[in-house]
C-alpha cells in the first residue's frame, strides 16, 4: 500500500476537497512545487493555477483550479487556502474566455492604475483557469 498525506482545499466558501493523497503538486509564487508524505513543513504563497492531487489507487488526477492562497504543509496534513477554488470538472472553458476578454477590454480602457491593476488581475486569473482547462482536457486524452 502506498504512503498517503490527508490534504484539505478550503476556500472562502466551501471545502472543496478532504482525503488522502499519495501526491500534491501546487503552483508556488516561486514556481510549482511537488509534495510527497513526510515532506519538510513549509508554508507558502500560491498563485492562480492548477492544484494536483493524486489519489491513492487511481491513475487520474484530481485538478483544482486555485486563484492564490496559502499552501501550509505539516507532518500528516497539507492544508490549503484558496482564495478561490473551482474543481476540475466545473471549470467552464466558455466562461472563462469571455472573462478574459473583458479583463482585456478593461486593461485598453483603464482610466487609472488602479484600473487597470484589477484588469489585470482578473486578465492573469482568467489565463490560468483556461491554462488549467486545457491541461484537464490533455489528461483525460492520454
């Protein structure tokens, strides 16, 4: 039997996902970082992207899509933080691509830089959903 860490993904409005997993790959502010059981406790910024999880005895992976947060990792639990947080089979493509267009849209038109910060900040979550989208739709292929 495989080594497992329990894992829990909150956000602001519901728990999203609690169980065990033998893997967890999370997209760092630093870049992506892969979390096995025993893994030295760290705490750390996420940025919007996708969350991995791979349970035990399946080949799929389990995709969250996360727009920033906390990833806190200790000895038997890794927990996070999701500012917000989307499963992988509820992330609508269309959606997605509408929102990024008018994040766009707002960027050309902003009349202030706080405007346009929040343009693009929309713009960088919007990209990261379709990223994470495009990643589920090439796992399911294979």
């Amino acid at each position: 039997m495989a080594m497992t860490i329990h894992v829990d993904v909150v956000s602001a409005e519901e728990s999203i996902f609690s169980g065990e997993a033998e893997f967890v790959a999370a997209p760092a502010r630093m870049g992506e970082v892969g979390i096995y059981p025993r893994h030295t406790p760290m705490i750390t910024p996420i940025k919007a992207g996708a969350l991995r999880i791979k349970l035990p005895n399946e080949a799929e992976e389990q995709l969250i899509f996360i727009s920033g947060g906390v990833l806190e990792v200790q000895p038997g639990v890794i927990t996070v933080l999701a500012d917000t947080a989307i499963r992988g089979h509820d992330l609508d493509e269309a959606k997605a691509n509408e929102a990024k267009a008018a994040a766009e849209e707002a960027m050309r038109n902003a009349k202030s830089d706080i405007d346009f910060a929040k343009a693009e900040s929309e713009f960088a979550a919007m990209a990261a959903q379709i990223a994470a989208i495009q990643k589920l739709r090439k796992m399911k292929q294979h």
